[in-house]
C-alpha cells in the first residue's frame, strides 16, 4: 500500500511528539494522537480493500457480465456542518456498481435488479457473487449504489450516512440512473431487493416510491431501530449517535429513529407485491424486529407475502450461503420476482439455479 508523505509526516511528526525526551506525554494526549493514526490506518485499509474487491468483481462474474462502477449523485447531505460553506447544499456524490449480461440482445429490454447492500458501514462485496451470478444468468441488469456512509471511499464518504434516512435516495437515484442511461433497461419491469439494512432500504425505496418499482423482496430487514438500540450494545449504538450521523440516543430523540424504521412507516405501503423473510435464530436483526413489521403492514391492510423461518442454519444468512436449503429458499424468491419481471431465463429449480453458478 502506498502511503503519501503527507501522511507518513504525520505520523511521524505525531510520534515525535508523543515520544519526545523534553516532555512526557500526557496519557490523554497519548491516546488521542493513537486514535487519530488508528482511525487514519482503517480508512486506508477499507480503501485498499475495495480495490481489491473491485478486481475480485470482474474475476468472479466477469465471463458472464459486463461490469462497469459509475459515479453519480443523490440529493445534498441531510446534516451540513457549515450551511454557509461554498459547495454546502451540493449533491452527494458516490459510485454505484453496473452488471449487464453478455449475451444481451443490444435491441432488447431488459428487467432491472436494484440491489443495495446491508452493514451500518459497508459495502457491496463478492459475499454477494453468487447471487449477482444467479441474477445476470436469468437475464437480469443489476444496479448496486455505493450509498453514502458505505466503506472503502475514505473518511469523509464514511462520515456521510444518514441510516434510514437519504441513503434509500442514492438508491433510488441508481435506479434512476440507469432508466436515464442505458436504453436496455425495461422501465416498467424494476425490482429492488436487499438483506438486513439493505432490506430496510428497499422497503423505504417503496414506501416512498411506490410507482417506481413492480416488485420488492426484503430478507431479515432492520425494521425498528427503536428496539434494536435496547437489544445491542452501546459501541452499536454509538455508531448512531456519533456526531456526524444522528448525533442523539434513541431515548432523546425517539421521533427520529422511528422516522428512520420501516415498522413505524408501514402507513406508506400502497400496492407493491413485497416478500419478507426471517429467521428465528437470526443473531443480528432479531425476529421481533421483522415480527413489528409484519404486525404493522397487516394493521394497515397491506397486501404482501412473509415467511418466519424456524432456526434454518445459517443465522442471519440463512438464505445467502451456499447450503442446499438457502438454494432452495432462493428459488422461492427468483420465482416472486419472476412473476412481475418476467426475465428472459428464470430459474425455477436449484438443478438451474446451480447451473447459473456453476454449481453442478
């Protein structure tokens, strides 16, 4: 890994100092100068660890797609430091990942997969090959935004998110990226799916954008931020309450957190087909957090499919891994999605959904 000698300056002029025969340092002094480093050393890795997972992209699917990173933008940041700054009130900037089938027919539409990723602060790994794979065999375009707060874009991207908030707007604007520029895309063949905070996503893509989809699919979604401070731990909750995110515990302001979960938003719901799916023995986003949310569509009259898995292996990926049981849950979805976006080769067995893979 390169390091530019501005920062290899800085550290060591912060050791120098620490260090320094003159004067002893301070112990407090001492442990900020190393958080300052060690904050500095883990944006760098998460960097370098995208650009490796970038050239993974292309090794893992790239004989079967086309693979592309844009960069475009959502709307202005939620939170300003400075409101007055020059540039304050500009668009938020950030890379989304395009992956398009080869064997496109150049002529043809084709339906489109908005697929945002889950994490607090994440991003859109290879964890997510086989599923991408799985997708573009069945003749599916896939649009993955690297919303703003996602990992491996430095500081300042990470110090962007808005949970809940206008992250789910990047989303959106990916997809409307796409319908914008590449004339392959089926507009009224869009479905959006995610896991875990990326479920929450997609549901508040269609709560807040009911026209714009045709089909959602939400695996183990984080749906009520409210109950999930009182089961995590305090470093979780600090992740929220950090000053350039929420800046406030749930208990001082219980009104934005409920704004921010999709189980106090469920009145928003209009006519979108959505499958939902948990997992009992999730140890991330526990059951009755999706349970809330289950409860809170039907008291709305909503109309959508669930299913409450009992203790499937696997956890909070249940669905994800590469058991015989997630490929089978798997095709349940493919086929939820089939029905309103009607790719070219659905898969309708985990024989099909093995051979996609390359998984005989």
């Amino acid at each position: 890994m390169k390091i530019s000698v501005t920062t290899f300056l800085t550290v060591f002029l912060i050791y120098g100092s620490l260090f320094s025969q003159d004067a002893p340092p301070k112990l407090e002094s001492t442990n900020q100068a190393l958080d300052q480093i060690n904050s500095t050393l883990h944006h760098r890795l998460d960097v370098l660890e995208k650009r490796i997972d970038d050239l993974l992209w292309f090794e893992r699917v790239g004989d079967i797609a086309f693979v592309d990173k844009v960069y475009i933008t959502g709307p202005p940041l939620w939170k300003e430091n400075n409101p007055n700054a020059q540039g304050a009130g500009n668009p938020t900037k950030f890379w989304s990942y395009v992956f398009i089938p080869k064997n496109i027919d150049a002529d043809k539409k084709y339906p489109l997969i908005v697929f945002p990723h889950g994490g607090v602060h994440a991003d859109f790994t290879t964890y997510y090959a086989h599923i991408v794979r799985e997708l573009i065999s069945q003749g599916y375009i896939v649009v993955a935004a690297e919303y703003r707060g996602s990992t491996g874009y430095g500081k300042s991207h990470y110090e962007k998110i808005d949970y809940g908030g206008l992250e789910t707007e990047d989303v959106y604007a990916s997809r409307n990226y796409m319908i914008d520029n590449y004339d392959i895309v089926d507009n009224n063949r869009i479905g959006i799916i995610g896991w875990s905070h990326g479920g929450l996503i997609a549901l508040f893509n269609i709560f807040n954008h009911p026209d714009d989809y045709q089909v959602a699919y939400a695996g183990v979604p984080v749906s009520d931020l409210i109950a999930r401070m009182g089961y995590k731990d305090q470093s979780y909750r600090d992740l929220y309450e950090a000053d350039f995110h929420i800046g406030e515990s749930a208990e001082e302001n219980v009104e934005e957190y409920k704004r921010r979960s999709p189980a106090w938003n469920t009145h928003k719901m209009k006519n979108t087909p959505l499958l939902i799916h948990t997992n009992t023995n999730d140890a991330d986003v526990n059951v009755l957090e999706v349970e809330h949310l289950i409860k809170s569509l039907k008291a709305d009259g909503s109309s959508f499919e669930y299913k409450i898995y009992e203790d499937v292996e696997g956890g909070h990926s249940f669905n994800r891994t590469d058991t015989k049981i997630a490929q089978e849950i798997r095709v349940e979805i493919y086929k939820f999605l089939t029905k309103e976006l009607n790719p070219p080769i659905p898969i309708t067995s985990v024989k099909e959904l093995r051979k996609a893979a390359y998984r005989f």
